[in-house]
C-alpha cells in the first residue's frame, strides 16, 4: 500500500475516533444548547463516518468479515468488472483508430535524424560500428567463398566471345601498324640470317642437291648440267645468298611495290582474324582445355585472405571513419530527408498493419495479467490507485455529517423553544 493511501486512511480513522470520542464526551453533559448541538454533530459524524466507512468497505470486502449481502462487489464482480476494464481499453482508450491516427501524426524521420546525427558523433558510437564492421570481415569463412569465385570466374572466362577478343586483337594490331613491324622483324631477322659465313655455304650445298634431282629434257637438262659444272657449291651459295639480300634490302624500301604488296596482305590476314574460323575453332577448344586444367583454387584462397587482411587495416586505419563512413552515413542522412514523407508514410503504414493484425493482443495482454492476479492483489492494487480518494470519502461523510448534525440539532432546538 502506498504512503498516501496509508496516511489517508489514517486520518479517515482519526476522524471516526474523534467523532465517537465526541459523542461519548458529550453525552453526560446534555442539557445546555452548546454541548447539546456538540453531542447531536459528534452523533451525525459519527454515523456519517460509520456509514461511509460502511460503503467503501463493501467495495473490496465484507466488513467485519461478515458476509453481509452485497458487500465485497469487487471480489464478486471480478470477471465483469476485468472485462469491461479490457472492452474499454480495447475499445475506447487504445482503439485501433485513435492509435492509428496518432500514428499518422508522428514524423517519424523528423525525430529519429537528430538523435542518429548525435550518435554518430560520439566516440562509443564509432568504436562500435567500426568493431562491427571488423567482425562483419572477419566472419566470412574464406574457405567457403573460394569456390564459389572460382566457379565464378570459370563461368565468366568460359561465356567470353574469342571473336571479339580476336577482334580487338586485329584492331589493336592494325593501329600500332604491326604489319609493317611484323615485315621489318622478319626481313631484320632475314638479313641476319644471311649475312652469316655459313648460310652461304648451306645455300650451295642444298642448292646443289636439288639441281642434281632435277630432271628435265633437252636444251634445259643441258643448261643445269652446265651451271653444275661451272659452279661449285660455295660460288651457288654466295650468288643466292646476294641475290636474296638484294631482295631483303629491297623490301626495307618504303616505296618498294612488293613490299607495300606484303603489307597489304599481312593487314588483310590481320583483319580476317576474327572471320577465320578454323582459328576461332581452335582458339575456343584452347580456352576451354585451359579452364578444364585450370585448378585457381590455391590462388584465390591467397588473394581472398590478403584482401581480408588487407579490409582489416583499412579499417583500423584513423581517417577511415572521418574519410569514408561519415560521407557515406551523411549521404545516406541527406537522402531520409529528402525522402522523409515516403519513409515517415511506409512506417506508419506498417506500424498500422502491426496494429491491425496484433491489436487483440492489447486486451489479451491485459486480460492474461489480471488473471494472474488473486483477488486480495488486486485489490491492493486497486485499493493503492484510488484509495486515497475513497479514504477521503470517509473523512468527508464524518465533517458533512457533524456539520449537518448540528444544523439538525439547532433546528430542533428552535422547534423546542417555539
């Protein structure tokens, strides 16, 4: 019980014993009008308080312990009096409409961006969120990641069109003219070739063979016998190996015909590159014996547990929250307000569906904790709520009463003398 409910009752009970004291005080002494318009206000508080005291009582309990008819009601009238306590908060204090109504009244963004804004200022508040951030990183198992990168990667590598890599390589080539510099690099190498001591030797000896296989008939058989006759396999070879210098150094010239010739048909190989299908078909059965032999597991594992580490001291690094989170939390911040209305309107809107499917639970909620309750609790708690009020009801019925019994008691008085 509560020390007000406890402080009124006691006046309550003072006053009952001042108005019983008076009347008893007062009884061997009737016969003058004072004492006698005392005696008939201490009697009328006195039955005024009893019967008050009376009325409340009733209320919570028998009086006296005695089962006197239609006292205790609280008691008795437990399960209505808990149901329409339900109905009325269900349906009049916390009914769906007044709570949805308020609901559609609060801006929701308007009240929550500066205690977010104030958060995110305070140095717990980072700690926090950057050690939630390191354990987010570190919960990703690795392990179980890398196979699905790998799949990943084999898939894309797999879907890639060679043509148009080929393409681009064409392109690429033709750009950096690497017609001519294919011709130049093979003329280069050419001339060295044949510019050394032997390779005029190899040219005789092999050129010699061969005329000595050829057969012809006639003036031309006579002709061959001739030069191999005249000619021994060192004089063959440095004549051919002139004549074919002649011809490299010819095909370095820039107005050459037969060299412009040559680049012209290495640009039209270079550019029929992605048309050449034979060379797609093999380039496309290469990648995929390549990607079928590929094992990059190993690899990405490495990469993946450097790049954790890595994400691990950025983020323990001093400016990453100043540098990176801030702006992000900021554009995010700006962005709830610039749609404030359609957020604010979303919430109340599910904050109504919640209402909508779970506003039973209210009353349920209530009734399920009345019920926990035995009757001498609840009355305590009722008691405790309103108790001081109906104590004062007593201290009320006894003053009203010794006023009015003094009124009473004058009146009869007057009645007597007239």
């Amino acid at each position: 019980m509560s020390p007000k409910t406890k402080s009124s009752r006691k006046i309550a009970r003072y006053s009952l014993m001042i108005m019983g004291a008076g009347y008893i005080a007062t009884t061997p002494f009737l016969g003058s009008l004072p004492l006698d318009l005392l005696h008939g206000g201490f009697e009328a508080g006195l039955v005024g308080g009893l019967a008050d005291w009376f009325a409340v009582t009733a209320l919570f309990r028998h009086p006296l312990g005695i089962p006197i008819p239609h006292t205790a009601l609280l008691p008795k009238n437990r399960k209505r009096m808990t149901n329409a306590l339900v109905s009325m908060l269900k349906n009049d204090w916390l009914s769906k409409e007044s709570i949805q109504d308020k609901v559609k009244n609060i801006p929701f963004t308007e009240k929550l961006i500066p205690v977010i804004v104030k958060e995110t200022q305070s140095a717990t508040f980072r700690k926090v969120l950057i050690k939630l951030i390191k354990q987010m990183i570190c919960y990703i198992d690795i392990e179980k990641v890398t196979p699905f990168v790998a799949k990943k990667i084999k898939g894309s590598l797999s879907n890639i069109d060679m043509s148009k890599i080929l393409h681009a390589v064409s392109s690429q080539l033709l750009n950096e003219e690497f017609d001519k510099k294919a011709l130049d690099h093979v003329l280069k190498k050419a001339e060295d070739w044949l510019k050394q001591k032997q390779t005029g030797h190899r040219l005789g000896t092999v050129s010699m063979d061969v005329l000595s296989k050829v057969e012809l008939e006639g003036m031309l058989q006579f002709a061959v016998k001739s030069i191999q006759s005249l000619l021994n396999e060192e004089k063959l070879g440095n004549i051919i190996q002139n004549l074919l210098l002649s011809v490299v150094n010819n095909l370095k010239n820039e107005n050459e015909p037969n060299r412009e010739a040559l680049i012209l048909y290495i640009r039209k190989e270079i550019q029929g590159i992605n048309n050449n299908r034979e060379l797609l078909q093999g380039v496309e059965k290469w990648k995929q014996q390549l990607l079928t032999k590929w094992e990059p597991e190993a690899t990405i594992t490495g990469t993946l547990e450097q790049i954790q580490q890595e994400a691990l001291n950025f983020v323990e690094g001093e400016h990453f929250m100043d540098a990176y989170l801030n702006p992000i939390m900021q554009r995010i911040l700006a962005n709830i307000k610039e749609n404030s209305t359609s957020i604010d309107q979303w919430i109340q809107k599910q904050i109504t569906i919640l209402i909508e499917n779970n506003h039973t639970q209210i009353g349920n909620l209530v009734q399920e904790n009345l019920d926990k309750l035995d009757n001498e609790t609840l009355i305590d708690m009722m008691e405790n709520g309103v108790g001081k009020d109906l104590q004062w009801i007593r201290v009320n019925g006894a003053v009203c009463g010794f006023i009015i019994g003094i009124i009473l008691t004058g009146i009869q008085a007057l009645l007597t003398l007239i």
